[in-house]
C-alpha cells in the first residue's frame, strides 16, 4: 500500500522514540532526591513515622538529600519476603523490620550485625531501649536487630456494654472476666469476648493467668500443663455458655477492631496502641467508651504472682546483602533516637524506649501510657525464636481449637501438644 | 517437512520456546531439585533423597488435606458441570431476559477472589450475616461452616462452584449452539421425545466440550487455595485444609522448601491420576475424530 498515513512509523521515528524515552528514564531520577532508601516493612511502622507536613524524617531526608521508599506487607509476607531478599545475592532493601520472634541461628546469619555500626557510630542513649527487647534481637552474639516497635497486649472493655449488663467497673480477676463475659452474652446485646484463634498469643495469656505458659525462655514446653488445662477449660466453658462467638475458630486478628469498633463484642484482647483506632469517632460506635487494663491474673494467684503479658516486638535489621548499609545505619539511628520515639508514640507507636513513656507529652495525649508501662515491665514474648517456632505454634492452635470447640479434652488435647510439639524443640 | 525449512523457521519459534522454558521447564526442574534437598533461609540445601517424600507422604496433615481435596474437587467439579449443563440448555431453548441473565451468570468469573470469598463469608456470618439472619427467620438450620467441619467443606464447594460455573457453562453453551438443529428436526420426525432427544442427540455431540471442560476443571479445582485460605484458612483445627494450603503453609509459614517442592510435585501426580479417565476418553475421542 503506497497511500501516505500520518500515524505510519519509520524505522527513524521508532529509534528516536527508544532512544529519547531512555534519555528520559535516565533522567528521571534527578527530579527527586539523589538517593533512595529502600526499606521493607508493615505498613503500621510507615504511619507510625508520619506523613506529608508530619513526616517526622523530613529533616533527616533534607540533610542526607535521600528519599525514603517504603514496601509494606502483612506480618507473615514480609517475614517472607525479607528473608527471601536478604538470601538474593543482593537486594535493594537497605532496612527491613523483622519480628522478634522470628530469627534463628540459620536466618540471623543473613543480616548485619549491629554492633559495629553502634560502636563508631552510636544510637542515642542506647541503653534506654529495654534491654529485654535488645536481648531478643542478640542472636548467638550477634546483635541483628535495633528494636523500634511494642505491641504490649492488654484487655479492652467496652464500658457502656459493661454498664448495660449491671458491672460498673472491669474485672480484677480472671475469673471475674469469665463471669462478666458470660452474663454480658447472656444480656443479648453483644458477645462477651471475641479473640482470634489464629494466633498463640490469646490461649497463652490465659495460660499465663494461671502461672503457665506455652514454651518458656529455657524452651521449656508446657512448664505448668495443669495451667494451660485450667485455661483451655476456661476458654472452653466460655465457648460452650456463648461468651465466645460460634464463628471463633474462624476469627483472624484484624477482625478483633471491627467487632469492638461495632459493639458486637464487650472484651478484647489486643495491643495497648490499638485504643486510638478504637475509640475513633469515623470508625467507632462506641467512640471514647473502649478502656483498657492489663490483663487480670487467676484469682488462686492474686497478690502472689505477677500476670506477665505477652508483648510483641519489632525491630530494624540490615540484610547482608543490602546496597546501603551506611545510610541504612544513618536511617536506623535516626528512626531510633528519643526524638522520632515520641513522635512515633504521639501517632501510636508502642515505644521500645522505656524513658518515652514516661514522658508528659504522651502521658498527657495518652492515658493509658501509664497502664502499658507498668504491663510492660513484666511482659516476654509469646514463645522464644527457633527453627521450628511456628510449625510449633500451629500445632499449638491446632490442638486449642479442638478443646475449645469441645472436640477434645483440655488433658487430651495438652497431652497431644507434648506429644507432638517436644520433638520440634531445639536438643 | 524438509529439514531445511524448519532450521529457517527456528528464529520464529524460539521466543516461545524460551518462554516456556524459562517460566516452566527451568522452574520445574529446580523443583524436582528442590525436593531431594532440605533447604531453609540462611541453611545451604543438602540431598536428603526421598526423604522429604516419604515425610510428606507419611503426615496425617497431609493424608487430610488431600482427601479434602480430592472429595472438593469430585464434588463441586460434577456438581458444576450439571448445573452448567442445566444452564447452557435452559439458555438455550430460550429466556425472557436473556442479557441479562447471562452477565448475572457470568458475573462471578469478574469478581475478584478475594472480593467474592469476604462477601460469602459476610452473607454467611453465624452472627450478623443475612442469609445467616434469613435461615433463623425461617427457623432453618444454620450453615455453620466456621464451626461445623462438614459445613465448612459444603460452604467451599458452593462457593468454589459459583466462582467457576461461568468457565463451565460458557463451554457448554458454546458447544451446545453450535449443534446443528437440523438433526433435532430428525429426531423430533422420527417421534423421539425431548428426554431421548437429550439423550441420543446432545449429550453424545456435547461430549467432547463437557470432556474439556471436565479436564480444565479437574486441573484448576485440584489447586483450589484461595478459596480455603481466605474463608477457613484450613480450619476449624485444619480441619477443611487443602493440598495447596499445606504447600503454602510448608514453603511461606514454615519455610521448609524441601517437603514444600515434595508435595508440589506429589500434586501434580495425583491430580493427573485423578484426571486420567478423562485425559484416556478424550485421547480415544481424538483418535476416533481422527
């Protein structure tokens, strides 16, 4: 066909086309900051640093003329994914957040160790990140981890429920939490408790109420297996009387803010940080009336023993096979300085400072700064990292389900986690 | 074809060769690789042999996961095919609204996955959903699929079968409109009721397009994840737990790549087993055609 067409393209338009794109592309990089920062993380760490006009690092991006790109995942993805990338032979992620109870001997090899960095370069007041937290991210020596985040579990109660159903105060007691979570069900207005059975952290606080616990700190399985039968009777019995919902089995953890935000349960057990999106008025019908306490202990134990909460904590790594570890360390210590820790307090970070909780600022923003403190104080993780920890832990799930759901016996079902989760344990 | 000439025609080709290579071939092998090694994060992979087999093959986990998987799939892929048949021969002896009806049929295959299992599992919420709330108005019994296990797995196939009836009926219909009516004019002549019609006419010409998408179904349904993942994530107590879950489970939660590329592997032999009957009928068909 000879006839001539204005959109036709010549091979010259063509290369000129590539050619100027690629001129383009290249360019592209100095209409932003010189430098890019490539960081890994749950989409929580990235708010908690503010954003737009209360970037809390706007300085800090200015002065290192870098731009900070955060990737954000859910927790057990972007365990994946950061341990996949720090296994490539080299990745673009310069930071990533790790959980702490997720690193071993074998994937701790994968990261940095800090240590030297602190000694040319310190972090500010270092010793003020609770030790505990610090100890948690020391793997075989090495310390892996600089810790950022606590989520401190703690009990939320809607107060106006409480009140509807004849208790004008929360419970002291463990037992008296049972009790005002079956009457409150009873009353018909809302469930009494609604925990996700997707996570060990709910039966072992139970457990713990009763002086147990799951696997201790020396990897001790089940150190107390009366307690943790005490628990899964008490869970069961509350299942069976309807103080638990029917769809608990199913129940996953990001479902524990809706049904308080929506008044469809009275009692939950959640992260202290949570209060702000709980008692938001755009998101909560029960905006402001959401209290908090620590968790109560067994009434067998009160005044003897201390109820030691579970706490959950993140920190920042380095992966070996980061581009830039320098900046990386300059990030980390910035993120990490008594500065940023406030400012990520005031937007709902649980602070890995002990100093910032006390601090009037927060004191006077948050009041349950205070009671997540104290709960804190004498808070351990769930269980402690090892190779097998979470085959360990659905099998654990596995086995609470089934005496909750009253397919199995509280014995039974302790007797089978023996059974099965000693051999996973570390010799 | 001479030598000569497909040499020339190489160069055409070999993208697509590469491609599959490259996205299939390579991929599949390192698996295979992968399934005689034990390999972790930070832990150079060391040949273990069968092992990662035999532990597979040995875990109660997984003997339930996979007769899971094997009665979902028998299940919902037959119950889809006749509800796709019913369907196809409904649309096709002639609907009022017909338009409309088939982009209500064809709607679920646009939704998204994860979009349609939360609206199911919000419909069906013991507490709050509605058609949980109409059940009880009706003083019906209450699917209880997030307590009840046998519900849960009623409350997968239906919802699996909704999500894949579009692909099903649409080869069914497609094949049925293409019948040509002249041989219903025969057999109407030759006195055959609309029951023998189904019988000696339909059925033996649509059995090559119900053959394929038979096939298709068995292949897809036997990698069923999204829908157990997101509605029961396996339970309640892994009791609803798919092949796919326990792989996803094995390689993303446990990170234990070895028995993950085992039972990877283990999936596609059994589900080309459970599929050979018809991969043997349709092979006998193409030969017949032939």
């Amino acid at each position: 066909m000879s006839e001539s067409n204005a959109f036709r393209l010549t091979r010259r338009h063509f290369l000129g086309t590539v050619a100027g794109g690629i001129a383009l592309m290249a360019a592209g990089p100095s209409f932003a900051q010189s430098k890019t920062l490539q960081v890994l993380s749950h989409r929580v760490h990235q708010t908690s640093l503010g954003e737009g006009d209360k970037d809390l690092l706007a300085d800090w991006k200015q002065d290192h003329d870098t731009d900070v790109v955060f990737t954000t995942l859910d927790s057990n993805p972007l365990m994946d994914r950061l341990f996949r990338e720090a296994s490539l032979a080299q990745t673009d992620f310069s930071v990533g957040y790790m959980v702490d109870n997720r690193p071993t001997s074998d994937n701790a090899k994968l990261f940095e160790s800090l240590q030297e960095y602190q000694d040319k370069d310190p972090i500010e007041a270092f010793d003020d990140i609770a030790a505990g937290l610090v100890r948690g991210m020391t793997i075989d020596g090495r310390l892996i981890g600089i810790p950022v985040r606590t989520a401190t579990q703690g009990l939320f109660y809607n107060e106006e429920l409480l009140a509807e159903a004849g208790f004008d105060a929360p419970p002291t007691t463990l037992e008296e939490l049972v009790a005002q979570t079956i009457a409150i069900s009873e009353h018909g207005k809302a469930t009494g408790m609604i925990l996700a059975s997707d996570l060990a952290v709910f039966p072992v606080m139970f457990a713990r109420a009763f002086g147990g616990d799951f696997i201790n700190s020396d990897f001790e399985l089940l150190p107390d297996p009366a307690a943790m039968e005490s628990a899964l009777t008490v869970l069961a019995d509350m299942f069976q009387k309807g103080a638990l919902p029917r769809s608990y089995a199913t129940n996953k953890g990001e479902e524990l803010l809706t049904w308080m935000q929506q008044g469809r349960a009275a009692f939950c057990v959640l992260p202290f940080a949570r209060a702000a999106q709980l008692n938001d008025p755009a998101v909560s019908n029960y905006a402001g009336k959401i209290k908090a306490i620590g968790f109560p202990i067994s009434e067998t134990l009160k005044g003897k023993a201390e109820m030691s909460a579970v706490v959950e904590a993140w920190a920042m790594t380095i992966p070996a096979n980061a581009v830039d570890k320098d900046l990386a360390w300059q990030f980390i210590k910035e993120v990490s300085s008594k500065k940023n820790t406030l400012g990520m307090a005031l937007n709902g970070n649980g602070p890995a400072r002990v100093s910032t909780f006390l601090e009037p600022e927060l004191t006077a923003k948050n009041a349950l700064a205070e009671i997540e403190s104290q709960v804190l104080s004498n808070a351990r993780g769930a269980f402690p990292p090892f190779a097998e920890a979470a085959r360990a832990q659905q099998i654990f799930i596995e086995e609470v389900q089934l005496a909750v759901l009253g397919r199995k016996s509280p014995q039974d079902a302790v007797a089978a986690m023996q059974t099965r989760i000693q051999p996973l344990l570390p010799a | 074809m001479k030598t000569s000439r497909m040499w020339q025609m190489v160069p055409l080709l070999a993208p697509v060769q590469l491609l599959l290579l490259s996205v299939i071939v390579i991929p599949s092998v390192y698996v295979i690789w992968l399934s005689f090694h034990t390999s972790t994060f930070g832990q150079s992979a060391s040949f273990v042999g069968w092992e990662n087999y035999v532990r597979v093959l040995t875990d109660p986990g997984f003997h339930n996961a996979l007769w899971n998987t094997v009665v979902l799939v028998v299940v919902a892929v037959h119950l889809e095919m006749l509800i796709a048949l019913g369907m196809a021969l409904l649309f096709n002896s002639g609907l009022w609204f017909r338009r409309i009806l088939f982009v209500a049929v064809l709607a679920p295959y646009a939704v998204s996955e994860v979009v349609g299992v939360a609206m199911w599992r919000f419909l069906f919420d013991p507490d709050v959903g509605p058609v949980s709330n109409l059940l009880t108005a009706l003083h019906l019994p209450l699917l209880e699929w997030s307590y009840e296990p046998s519900h849960a797995m009623i409350m997968i196939a239906i919802l699996t079968i909704w999500m894949h009836l579009p692909f099903t009926f649409v080869i069914i219909y497609a094949a049925r409109l293409a019948l040509p009516s002249d041989l219903y004019e025969a057999a109407r002549i030759d006195g055959a009721t609309p029951l023998q019609s189904f019988r000696r006419v339909t059925m033996p010409l649509l059995g090559p397009a119900i053959l394929v998408a038979l096939l298709f179904r068995y292949i897809f349904a036997f990698r069923l994840f999204s829908e157990v993942w997101l509605l029961t994530g396996g339970g309640p107590a892994r009791t609803t737990e798919v092949v796919a879950v326990y792989l996803y489970q094995e390689a993303f939660t446990f990170s234990a790549f070895g028995p993950a590329a085992a039972t990877a592997w283990i999936m596609v032999i059994v589900s080309m087993l459970l599929a050979s009957g018809y991969i043997y009928l349709l092979r006998r068909q193409v030969r017949n055609a032939g």
